[in-house]
C-alpha cells in the first residue's frame, strides 16, 4: 500500500517516518521523497493512528490526490536542483512530464491553481535557494554555480537573482560572510 507523506528531503524526516512506521508495527519497504510504501492494508484505526502521530511530529499524511501530485512535482523539482548530478538535458516541463507520466499542461494548470504559483516561478525560487546554499559554501564561484544549475549565462543567474533578492549573488555573499563572522550571531 503507497502512502503519501507531506515532509522536508531530509535524513531526519526520513527517521521521523520510519520510527513512526516502527512505533505502529507497519512494515515498509520503501520510505523516498514523501512517499511511503508499507506491506500491510491500513485499516480506519491504523490510518488514523498513523496522521496523528506524524502530525504530532510535523508531517502530513495526505489524502487528497492532487496535493499529492503536487508534492511529488515540488519533490521532483527539488531533487533535480538539489541532488541531480547534472541538470536534465531536456527541459524541465518534459522532465516533470515524464517523471509523472502527466501531460505537463495538466501539470502546470494543476500546480497553479493549488498553489497560487506557476512551476516555473517554484523552479526559479528553487534554483536561487541553491544558489544562496552554493555562494555561502564558497566552494564554487559564479561561472561553476550557473553552468551546475544550467543558467545560460552568469549574467541570466544574476539578473534573476537580483530579481528574486534584490541583491546582486556577489552583495549576497559579502553580506552573509560579514553578518556571520560578527559576534552578535554566535
């Protein structure tokens, strides 16, 4: 039986689940990107023992089939920009298309009006979140940052940075190295 679990890509919310599943008795087989598949049928009981302590812990269980779809659009989209070795080849509308087998129309009108955003505007809001994580990890500088997250140009990276900030990427690390290495932030 597939779940769906509304919860952060991270390691501790992957434990979180599991040592819910664990608590209950549920075995799964598969604990990945806000779905959950376990070998048991839930019973009304069970379901409901389940939503409450995930609640409790500051996850979802979701019912609802198209918040669902769209969490596994929002999961599809932080993973290729967070984790993706490289960026798609294709375009992302293709990419999220195919991943779901959804024709990508359906997706994007979906997307919008649930969320009161476009996928491309979350794509961009993504992207620059990288971005930020990327700048203050000073390991890469701006020509490695847009070509890793398949900006056309630096100037197309800053110009959309700046846009979604209102601080140019290099103000934005000068601003956060400063801010961090003062005392009052210890």
């Amino acid at each position: 039986m597939k779940l769906f679990i509304k919860y952060m890509l991270s390691f501790r919310c992957k434990m979180v689940v599991k040592s819910e599943l664990d608590k209950l008795g549920l075995h799964y087989t598969r604990v990945d990107l806000g779905e959950v598949v376990i070998r048991e049928n839930l019973d009304s009981v069970q379901r409901n023992q389940l939503k409450d302590a995930l609640l409790k812990a500051g996850l979802e269980l979701m019912d609802d089939r198209k918040a669902i779809l769209i969490e596994k659009v929002k999961h599809i989209i932080v993973e290729m920009i967070n984790h993706g070795e490289e960026q798609p080849k294709i375009n992302f509308s293709g990419f999220i298309s195919e991943k779901l087998n959804y024709d990508y129309t359906y997706l994007a009108n979906l997307f919008s009006e649930v969320t009161g955003i476009t996928i491309e505007h979350y794509i961009i809001s993504q992207k620059i979140e990288r971005v930020k994580e990327l700048l203050l990890y000073e390991e890469y500088n701006l020509t490695e940052i847009s070509y890793m997250l398949n900006y056309s140009s630096v100037s197309h990276l800053s110009g959309q940075f700046k846009k979604v900030t209102g601080l140019t990427p290099t103000y934005f690390r000068k601003f956060k190295r400063r801010k961090l290495s003062t005392p009052d932030d210890v």
